[in-house]
C-alpha cells in the first residue's frame, strides 16, 4: 500500500498553528470586523459553555426528510418533537423529523468543539477547553456504540455513518471533531489522546467513510478532507495518501473536478461552493505538511463564480443548486482565498459584506485591496457549457453544457432571462431531494425554458456550442444538442439586441412526426389575446405535466403574442405563426413550489418544427411587439423585430 511521509503533527497545528492563532489575536486588537467576529465567537463559547454539553444517544437523519409532504416546503422547527410546515401550516411529529433534529444537534456540536477549542487559544480561559474536552471525549466514548446504518435503517449499506446516517454528514462532523481535536490534543493526556484516535478518528476515517468511494465528486472531496484530517491526526500515512494523493483524492478532485473555465464539473452553483468548503480543510492540513495542492485551477474555482454571476451578484439554480446562490451569503471560502492568492477581485467581493464568521476570523487578511466585480460582459464557459449575453440592464443564458452527473437536470438549451433587476425567466431549481415534486417536476424537461419532444424528458448529454458573439448591437449565441432526443436534430440562437430585446430561435427536425413542445416560464400575471378555453386537467400522465395546474388552450395558425405582468415591469412573447400550432398554458410550481409561475407551451406536431420568438422586458407599460422572419441565402435568417417605434432587423445564423 503507497503511503504518504509526513512528520507528526505538532498540536495545534492541523489547520492553525500557535504562529497563525498569535496573528489572530493582533487582528482582533487591530480591526473592528475582527473584534466583532471574535465577541460573536466568545459569546458562542459560553452559550456552550453555560448550557452544558447534552450528546445525544442516537444517530441523526438524513435532512432532505424535513419537508413537508404535502406542499414539500421545508419545516421549521419548533421543539425537539414540533416540526411545522410555514406554507400550510400543519404540524408534524415523530419520525423521521425528530431525528433530523438530532442530526443537527450533532452537527452543531462538532462546530462547538471547534469554537471552544479556539476561544481557548485566544482568551486562555479553562472553562472553554473543559467544555471542548466534554464533547471530543464525549464523542470518543460513544462512536463505537452508534449503529452503522443509512437513513433507511439498514445495516451494510453503500452509505450510513455511526453519527450520522450519511457519510456525507460524518465527513462534514469529522472535520469539525478533528480541527477540534488539534486545538485540545496538547492539553490531553497521552492516554485520552489514544482513546480519541483509536475508539473515533480513525475509524471514522479509515473504516467507515473510506468503506466507500465516490470518484471524482463534491461529497468524495468531503470524505477525503475528513480521512485526511483523521489521517494527520493518528499518524496513519496509508490512509494519508489515500486522501490526497490517491486517484480519488484532493489533488485528483482539484485537477479533474475543476473543469477548466473554473466551474465544478457537476455544473451548479449550489454544489460548487459545497465543494469548495469540502476542499479547504485539506488544503490547508496539506500545507502544514508541507504539500502545497494548490494548482491554478484551485484558484480558477473561485474566479469563476465571480466572472459569471447575475447582477446583484445571484447565481442562477442551474441542475440542483436549491434556489440559487447569493453570492456574498456564501463567500466566506473567500477569506482563505484572499490569504492565499492575494486576487483584489476576490477581495472586492468581501468588502461589501460583513466579515463575520470563523473563517474570517481565522484566515481573512485584516485589510483587503479590493476591485470592484466586473459582471457587465458578455461570457463563455466552454466546459461548464454556459454561454451569458448581457448589456447594463438584461442578461439572458443558454446552457448546452454536459449533464452534470447524478445532480444533472435534462434541460439542454434552457435558457435563463433576467432583466428590470429581476429573474423573470428562471431556471426552477432544486427542493430538498426527499420530496416526491423534485424529481416529478425540477428535474423533468417540461419545468425548463427549452424544448422537450413527445411530451418526454430529454436524455442526459452534453449539447455543442455552434456560435459566439459577444460585444456588439446584437449578442449571439447558438448551440445544439442532438443526442437529448435521439433522431431528433436540435439547434437553438438567442440573441441579446439593446433596450432588453432577446430573440430567440428553436429549430428541430427529424425523419418522424413528433410532438414538439417549446416552454417558457416567467413570473407575474399571464395574458394573452389568444381565445384560450379550460383543457380538462392534467394535460399529460407524467414527466412533470402533470403538476400543470390550470390548463387553457388555444389554436393559432398566425402570430401571436402573450405577456408577463410583473408589478412595474414584465416581458412581452412574440411568436411567428406556423399551421396547426396548439398554445397551452398554465401554472407550475416555482421555487419555493408554493409559489406558482405561469407558462406556455407552444406546441407542433410535424417532422420539423422552428419556433422562432421575440422576448421583450420592459418598463412601466408593456409595447407591442411583432416579428417576422425570413431566409437570406442558405446560411442566416432575417428576422424583424418591431417593439413599439423600435424596428430593428438581424441576421441570425442558420444550420
Ligand atoms: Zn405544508
Ligand atoms: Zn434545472
């Protein structure tokens, strides 16, 4: 078995030594952002502290069970044994909410340890290294003794923890118990010392979580920061190795798991930024060794969230990335990047939030050199798969990107449209994964702005991008994606004009008839001239059409036109007529899902369909808008657009 060398670690020193835990102290005298962060870390201490350490006796649950079932709203919790659901109010109790809630007091526990552990070091005070000991001893008491079982209760199953009934959870809560663990160690005795190691750390890190191996993955980067942290700690080179160095470690994830525009390669931002708190811990272990695993691309994954965020810098919920990120809510990571690379554009993100928080605390440089983000220009992420038009005020995506892995959505050539300062054409998103509407709605085609084929979901792959061009009075972008429909040839051009103007063209052709459905969703109020009539309701058995609540329908052969009314602005559709179009419309779940976005379908049954549309956003009172589209010569189409006394006429490719 390869090892890895490495000296002893001298406590503390797993993550800080007493040189950094010194530095922090002369923060704290120096800067009132570091004073404040230490006082709310001081006054977490002795909440602890005067509380008393309660370890629960049983294992905690898998989170994605607190939702309510009915609506899938996640529940607050209202005692130990009160769950309640803030949309319809219902209460719940018992299992499995109960133990969620254990769940969550061992988490919070393992990150006690940690600040006790560090008001410690920085105050000297005993009371906080006694409260600190009773968690770390009391866990190495009890690890043992913890069932190995997965949320469902069974014994030798791919995943389950003892605390925790993922290995996902036990990495997280190791890595807390380990930095704890290094903090306390010199003020252990040599045999409580083993016990920690022997009855918790190791075999935590060595037999449960190293049992399975998830290959180049965000929870696997979790699973090797915690081996890891456990390995340093007991000396375990083996184990060591197998954490950083094998083909499944930290530097394997850094090399291939950061594509090479800088996005994490399962393509949401919900799990990218999960990665990069999975990364961290390791990295910075890896240098108190001695290893220096920071290669470009380590950097490039905190770039990239910067080059590609929205205004107001909101990063979209592209495949499962809940609602979407707010940037600076979850920029802490930034700290240590900022102390490592030094990058004035990570620091201008940090110096317009409050630094607050252990990370700032432990790793922010007391004063940054900041640059202002730049998120005006119009972008390509080449291996995420993202292309990003934009001017000053709208800003609209296509993705056709790779799939993304088990967190992948089929939603190829969906587009994203924001403009007014909002999203008004979302992607819907993530809810928690056990909720039966996530897979039954999020992750179906017919819940995305892009086209689906015979009322099915498209197939995981990757779509191709044709065109680029950025910069100049009209944007263009174009991709295709012929393998989401098997037989069926798919190509998409949307085009960013001035004055919120998209253009958007789906072209889709095959030697069958089939049932070609273009989607588009958008928040506010729907309307349309069109002579809409009830359709009995669901209009489909599966696939998410049958969460379409509302259904109306109407048969055009000529344009048409529908519209979004959203309070002071909105955004009008324009759609050029073809024979035997059916327009249908309804309401779907957005995200929460009790907040329902209205939506069309314009629908063909032909060989080939071409939809070609004018999205307009406006202000205060919605144009008229009209579009028309012809050939010019067998590589581009002509397409008019009149938005009120704006006429424009484009050139789009053709293929
Ligand atoms: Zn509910
Ligand atoms: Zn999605």
């Amino acid at each position: 078995m390869p090892t890895l060398d490495f000296k002893p670690i001298q406590h503390p020193g797993l993550i800080l030594t007493p040189h950094d835990l010194d530095a922090i102290k002369q923060k704290v005298r120096a800067s009132a952002w570091a004073k404040a962060t230490f006082d709310d870390l001081i006054a977490e201490a002795d909440r602890w502290t005067s509380e008393g350490v309660r370890i629960p006796d049983r294992k905690g649950q898998w989170m994605h069970f607190y939702a309510c079932p009915e609506d899938g709203t996640h529940l607050r919790t209202i005692s130990d044994t009160e769950h309640r659901c803030p949309a319809c109010g219902k209460t719940y109790t018992g299992e499995p909410y109960d133990s969620v809630v254990i769940r969550n007091r061992h988490m919070a526990l393992g990150d006690a340890a940690v600040d006790l552990g560090l008001a410690y070091h920085l105050t000297g005070d005993q009371k906080y290294l006694q409260t600190a000991r009773q968690i770390v001893l009391g866990y190495a008491d009890r690890y043992l003794s913890y069932p190995l079982v997965d949320k469902d209760g069974k014994a030798n199953a791919n995943d389950g923890g003892r605390v925790f009934c993922t290995l996902l959870n036990e990495s997280n809560w190791l890595i807390a118990v380990c930095w704890a663990y290094d903090l306390i160690a010199p003020d252990l005795s040599t045999s409580e010392r083993r016990h920690v190691c022997e009855d918790m750390l190791h075999p935590a890190g060595a037999q449960v979580i190293r049992r399975r191996n998830l290959k180049i993955h965000n929870i696997q980067c979790w699973m090797n920061s915690a081996m890891g942290l456990a390995a340093l700690c007991c000396g375990d080179g083996e184990l060591a190795h197998h954490a950083i160095r094998s083909e499944t470690g930290l530097e394997a994830q850094l090399e291939k798991g950061i594509l090479s525009d800088g996005l994490w390669w399962e393509c949401s931002w919900g799990y990218h930024f999960y990665t990069m708190s999975a990364l961290w811990p390791l990295t910075e272990a890896a240098r108190q060794i001695g290893l220096e695993a920071s290669p470009p691309r380590y950097k490039s994954l905190y770039d990239a969230p910067l080059r590609f965020a929205f205004p107001g810098l909101y990063l979209p919920p592209l495949n499962d990335s809940g609602s979407g990120v707010h940037l600076p809510d979850r920029c802490e990571t930034y700290e240590i990047a900022c102390a490592r690379w030094r990058d004035p554009r990570h620091a201008g993100l940090l110096q317009n939030v409050e630094r607050r928080g252990r990370l700032a605390l432990c790793f922010g440089p007391p004063d940054l050199a900041p640059a202002p983000p730049d998120t005006t220009e119009s972008v390509n992420f080449p291996a995420g798969g993202v292309a990003i038009l934009r001017d000053q005020t709208t800003l609209v995506t296509l993705d056709y990107g790779p799939h993304g892995g088990g967190h992948g959505h089929p939603d190829k050539l969906g587009l994203i449209l924001y403009g007014a300062g909002r999203v008004m054409a979302p992607d819907p998103g993530s809810i928690q994964y056990g909720v039966p509407l996530h897979l039954e709605w999020f992750k179906t085609t017919v819940s995305h702005n892009t086209v689906s084929v015979d009322m099915s979901p498209q197939k995981p792959c990757a779509g191709k991008l044709l065109t680029f061009r950025p910069g100049r009075d009209a944007q263009i972008a174009s991709a295709s994606a012929d393998d989401a429909y098997p037989g069926v040839r798919f190509r998409r051009t949307l085009a960013l004009l001035t004055n919120g103007i998209v253009l958007d063209l789906c072209e889709l052709s095959s030697d069958e008839e089939h049932v070609y459905d273009y989607i588009y969703h958008n928040r506010g109020a729907f309307s349309s001239p069109l002579p809409l009539r009830d359709l009995s309701s669901p209009i489909g058995a599966g696939h998410g059409y049958q969460h379409i609540r509302g259904p109306r329908s109407a048969r055009t052969d000529g344009d048409w036109t529908a519209r979004w009314d959203d309070g002071d602005a909105g955004v009008c559709l324009a759609m050029t007529g073809a024979p035997g179009t059916e327009v249908i419309t309804g309401i779907g779940p957005g995200n929460p899902p009790s907040e329902m976005l209205p939506l069309i379908l314009a629908r063909r049954r032909d060989r080939a369909a071409q939809f070609a549309v004018a999205l307009v956003v406006y202000k205060n009172s919605a144009p008229d808008v009209q579009l028309s589209l012809e050939a010019s010569g067998a590589k581009a189409w002509r397409v008019r657009v009149q938005v009120g006394d704006d006429s424009r006429t484009v050139e789009l490719p053709r293929y």
